[in-house]
C-alpha cells in the first residue's frame, strides 16, 4: 500500500465516524440526569457571564469539572442559547476527533493498515457510538486519555532518553483530561508509570516488566 494512498485510506474511518454520530443528535429531547446537569450549568454561564463557577438556580455546583461545561457553552455562544444540539455536539466531535487519534498512535505503534483496522473498529463500537451521542464528558475524557498515550509514545519509543516537547505534550493532555473529566483523565499515569523507569531515566527493561 503505498503511503499517500493509506494516509487517504486513514480518512474513511473518519467520515464513518461521523456519519454515525452526528445525524440526528439535536433531535433527542434531554431532560434529566447528568445530560441535563450539564446543559444547564453552560446555560447558567451563558445567562449570567460567569464561565469561573458553575452554578444552578444561584447554587453552586462544583461537582462536575468545567471543560464539558464550557465546550457546551462556546458551541452554543452564536445562537445565545443551549440546545439539545449544542449539548450533545461536542461529545460527538470528540468521539470523532478520538477516532483519528487513536489511529494516529495504532500507525505510530503497527503501521497504516493496523491504524485502519482499528479506526473502523472503534468507530462502529456500540458502547462508543452510543457516548458519542449524549451530552456526557466521556468522548472528550477518552479523546485526551488517547492523545496522552499518544504523545508518551512519541516521546520513548525510539529508545534512550525522553524527548522534551512529547512529554510535555504527555503531561499537558493529562491535565486536560483531568479538566474534561475529573480523576478518569489520570487513567494513563498508571501504565505510562509503569512502562517508564525513573531510576534509568528511560522506559523499563524488558526484565523489570517481567
């Protein structure tokens, strides 16, 4: 498979993916739960301009970490609304946008033709389809999660020490996710600290992982 044509190839996972998750999705009426909790809280901060604290009926509710929140509000800063589509919307882009980075790394990791395989695999899963396209912040938690697993792989594979600017990008996705989704984005610590040997300040031998 030549290289332009398997890079063209990596796109089709993509727009299935899309084609999956975004018709539709402003059509379901959100009424309850932790759906409903989020669109509130960005409507809350669309209505008092107030995106540091989010709030409910005046209440303060710090229960939910803000980056769901405010991606929901900025999709719906043009219409000066929240609506079922700008709720639900960013958590399809995300499952999209999860899509490409995981087979970013499954290329890094085995090539192209594993990279596509495993995008149409993860895109026509029914447990991330189905996240896809609710208002919950696990599609934008999951797309950090990878991204960070992603840029850790950058950074030691090859061997030797770690490169700088990927482990910075490693500890930066981290954060985000933590920001996206609260503990669940530290997830990728524990195997990236496993993998990684801080007495040889490079990944752990073959005989420590054993």
């Amino acid at each position: 498979m030549g290289s332009t044509a398997g890079l063209a190839l990596l796109l089709l996972p993509l727009l299935v993916a899309a084609a999956l998750y975004l018709p539709g999705i402003g059509r379901r009426l959100i009424y309850a739960g932790d759906e409903a909790r989020y669109a509130i809280l960005a409507r809350t901060m669309l209505e008092t301009g107030d995106w540091l604290v989010p709030r409910i009926s005046g209440e303060v509710r710090m229960a939910k970490t803000p980056l769901f929140i405010w991606s929901i509000a900025a999709l719906s800063l043009p219409g000066g609304k929240v609506t079922e589509l700008t709720a639900v919307l960013p958590a399809a882009l995300s499952g999209i946008a999860g899509v490409g980075m995981t087979m970013l790394l499954a290329r890094r990791m085995f090539g192209v033709r594993a990279a596509l395989l495993t995008g149409f695999i993860l895109a026509t899963t029914c447990g991330y389809f189905g996240l896809a396209r609710v208002a919950l912040a696990d599609m934008m938690v999951t797309f950090w999660v990878v991204a960070s697993v992603a840029a850790f792989w950058d950074a030691v594979a090859d061997g030797g020490a770690s490169r700088r600017l990927p482990m910075a990008l490693f500890w930066v996705c981290v954060a985000v996710g933590l920001a996206a989704k609260g503990p669940a984005g530290l997830m990728p610590l524990l195997p990236c600290g496993r993998f990684w040997s801080p007495r040889t300040a490079g990944p752990a031998s073959e005989s420590s992982v054993r």
